[in-house]
C-alpha cells in the first residue's frame, strides 16, 4: 500500500503563532514546529489558509519565510499566493535561495478566472517559478476551480509542477483529479485538502492530505500513515472513525482559523488564540466544548 510519489503522506498547514497583540510569534512558531517535526509529519506547510498569509504584509511573509526556513530540518513548502505576480515570483525566489522544498501557489483571487486564464496563469508560473512548485485548489476562496483535465495539461508541460492541493468538498473531484493526472505523470502528487478525506484519498490512488487537525493531533494521521503502509485494514478503519470525530473542530466556532488556534492554546501552551481574523474569538461556552471534544484538562 505505500506510494513512493515524492511529497506524498501527511501535511501540516501551520498555524502562525502571535502575541496577545496580533504580532507574529517566532518563538511559538518555533515550538510549534519542533511539535509536528516530533510528531514525524512529512512536510510542513508555512503561511497557507491556516497559517493566515492574506492576513500578512509582503515584509512580514518573506520575513517568516527566511526564519521558519531556521526552525525546521525537514521537508518545508511555502504558500507563496498572492494577487500581485510579482510578489509572487519575490517570494518564490526567496523560499528557494533559503532552502525551501517546493513552493505552493493560489490561483488569482478576488476577481474569479476563467479556464483561459488559469491556464495562461500557471503556464506563467511554470516559467517563473525556479523548483518545484504546488498549484493549491481552492474554489471557495478563489471563485474558480482548477479542473483536472487543466491540472494535467500543466502536469504534462512542466515536470517541476509537483502536485496539487484540492480543497474541494467532493472526494468525485478529488479523484478525477488523481486519474487525469497519473494518465500523464506516475511522479504527480494529488493531496486532499480536507482532513476526513485523507484515507479515501489515499484508497483512489492519491497521495495524502494537507490537514488542519495536524495542528492539534499529527499523531493521530501519523498512525493512519503507517496502517496505511503496513496494510493495516483495521487501524485505517479506527483512524478514519477517530478523524470524523475530532472534524467537529470546524463547526465550534466563526471562524476555524481562530478555533484551531485555541485548541493549541489550550492544550499545549506556548501560543496564544490570537489570529487576525476579526471576531472569531470563542465564548467561555466555545471553550468548554473545545476542551471536551480534545480532553483538555490541565491547560487554560
């Protein structure tokens, strides 16, 4: 059962720690890699939704990229999305001169695109981009979709376009996208976006997930990843009961970002909730029911 598709296994979107003020927190993040690096995640996934980079200044974004560049040993990628193309390219070159894996790259946002000029942005992209690079799927935020037979016409043009990240809310698109995709490249990693996805993903021939939940509990994906390779039916089944469970994370309160973010709070204590999200803050009842669902008992 196990792939050999470079990048493949499990993700970690992180979060990016701050002050009680909304600075961005280096020491937090620090710890907070130090954590999933323990924990044997496969990659680490800097400044992507979770990680708040829309929330970010340019400086800011190439600041945490060269110093989260310090903090970890392992497999690193960095979403360098943004509007303006050339900032981009400025972040790209940055992540790759300080050591970074592979880059991951949004569509353009806000305006919505057509399958044209999806396909002219990432021809673009691919020209620019100097190493390995992600395209990242995400049709809720972006008002368009990457569709597979566009994901594997790009996949066919340009070896260096390593995988895709699809946070789509149907496993039918997810898997669409991995048999386009294997029909022109065997090398191509397609990673689901959505944690309770992770099994069925890897069941369609894909090759992981990027999830939110690694925050709070790697292990629990770690555990899935090696039932997964030693063929362990019944751990898969266990896991994927225990993912669905601890799924409730996104329904706690407004805004996800800022509920993961207290989940680590209070669990493990070196970051505060804080996010710059406005008005996600959870209520004393939020809290109480965060601490139930994740058995937190000892932290406040």
């Amino acid at each position: 059962m196990a792939t050999t598709v470079p990048f493949s296994g499990v993700w970690c979107p992180s979060i990016t720690p701050m002050d009680r003020e909304g600075n961005i927190d280096l020491a937090g993040l620090a710890q907070h890699i130090a954590r999933l690096n323990a924990a044997k995640v496969d990659v680490v996934l800097l400044m992507g939704s979770i990680g708040e980079f829309a929330s970010f200044s340019l400086e800011e974004r190439l600041m945490l990229i060269r110093e989260a560049r310090e903090m970890s040993p392992g497999t690193l990628v960095a979403n360098v999305s943004s509007p303006c193309f050339s900032d981009v390219v400025h972040m790209a070159q940055e992540a790759r001169r300080v050591g970074y894996d592979a880059v991951m790259v949004l569509p353009p946002y806000y305006y919505g695109q057509t399958s044209g000029q999806l396909l002219h942005y990432f021809r673009a992209i691919g020209q620019a981009v100097e190493g390995k690079w992600f395209a990242y799927n995400f049709p809720a935020r972006t008002g368009c979709d990457l569709t597979p037979e566009l994901v594997a016409t790009l996949a066919a043009e340009f070896p260096d376009f390593a995988g895709i990240k699809d946070t789509v809310d149907c496993q039918s698109h997810t898997r669409n996208m991995i048999l386009a995709t294997q029909a022109v490249r065997g090398d191509f990693a397609v990673l689901s976006g959505y944690d309770e996805y992770y099994i069925p993903n890897l069941l369609a021939g894909g090759a992981g997930v990027i999830s939110g939940l690694n925050n709070v509990m790697p292990e629990l994906f770690v555990q899935a990843r090696e039932a997964w390779r030693t063929g362990d039916l019944d751990g898969l089944s266990k896991a994927q009961q225990e993912i669905g469970k601890f799924m409730a994370i996104y329904a706690i309160g407004d805004d996800f970002v800022t509920t993961i973010k207290t989940v680590v709070s209070r669990k493990f204590g070196y970051s505060t909730p804080v996010s710059r999200n406005v008005g996600g803050t959870l209520s004393d009842a939020q809290c109480a029911i965060v601490d139930q669902v994740f058995s937190i008992t000892s932290r406040r």
